[in-house]
C-alpha cells in the first residue's frame, strides 16, 4: 500500500459546531499532523457543494485517505463513504469524528477545551486512517 496520504475536513456544522470551538485552529493543527496532506474547513460539509469538494480533493491532492470531522456518524458516515467511493478512493478509507456530539455539545460553555478535546479526537482520528487497509463487500 503506498504512503498515507490524508485528506481532512473539518465542519463548521453551521453554528453548531464552529459555535463552541475554533474550527480554523483545528484545521490549522491539523495540518501539522502526520500524512496529512490537505486540509480544509467547510460550513456544511455534508452538503453537495462539500462533497464535491472532498471528491475533487482526492483527485487534485492525490488522497488515499479522508478523514471528516463533523457532527454524527449514525447519518453522515455513509454519505461520506458513498463520496469517497465515487471519487475512486476505497470507501473503507474513510474515518469519521464526531466534534460536534463529543466536543462542541458536551462542552458548550469550554471554548477551549472543547478546541483542544477536537484536536486530540483529530489526532487520533487521523492516526487510525493511516492504519486502514482497504476491504471489499461481500455478499452473504
């Protein structure tokens, strides 16, 4: 497998998330990060405009994998697998972080440590993308 090269986008999720933490200081970490070869923020990354954004990442930036942080995965994760699947990337290179559920709600009234709490659910989030190996359905 070639060299982890990693896409991430974090979500402003509206105010949401961008409300109850800096989201331009979560990007910028993690730009310092490992492997990570692009990074961007999105208002709305889940919207059409953000996927096609990630999409058009994997080709331009030569991405192997997408980490997203944004809000749930219960609704969101298959959206962003589908994504990276139709930009050609694996879908099983994708790894997800909820900021939104585990930081920006839970610590409302914390700027910073709900900041500094999205960095390190970043931080771990990325290291475990560089780990995934890509898989294929089975049907049973």
């Amino acid at each position: 497998m070639d060299e982890p090269r990693v896409g991430v986008f974090v979500c402003h999720c509206g105010n949401n998330i961008a409300g109850f933490l800096d989201v331009s200081a979560v990007t910028e970490y993690s730009r310092t990060l490992p492997h990570v070869a692009f990074a961007q923020e999105n208002l709305y990354t889940c919207s059409d405009n953000g996927r096609s954004e990630i999409a058009h990442a994997i080709g331009e930036q030569g991405l192997n994998r997408v980490v997203v942080a944004s809000c749930t995965p219960r609704t969101h994760e298959p959206l962003f697998r589908a994504t990276c699947q139709d930009a050609g990337l694996n879908p099983y290179l994708f790894e997800f972080v909820n900021i939104r559920d585990q930081c920006s709600w839970v610590h409302m009234q914390n700027w910073q440590e709900a900041t500094e709490k999205a960095k390190d659910l970043l931080r771990m989030g990325v290291a475990r993308a560089c780990l995934l190996e890509p898989k294929e359905d089975i049907e049973v």
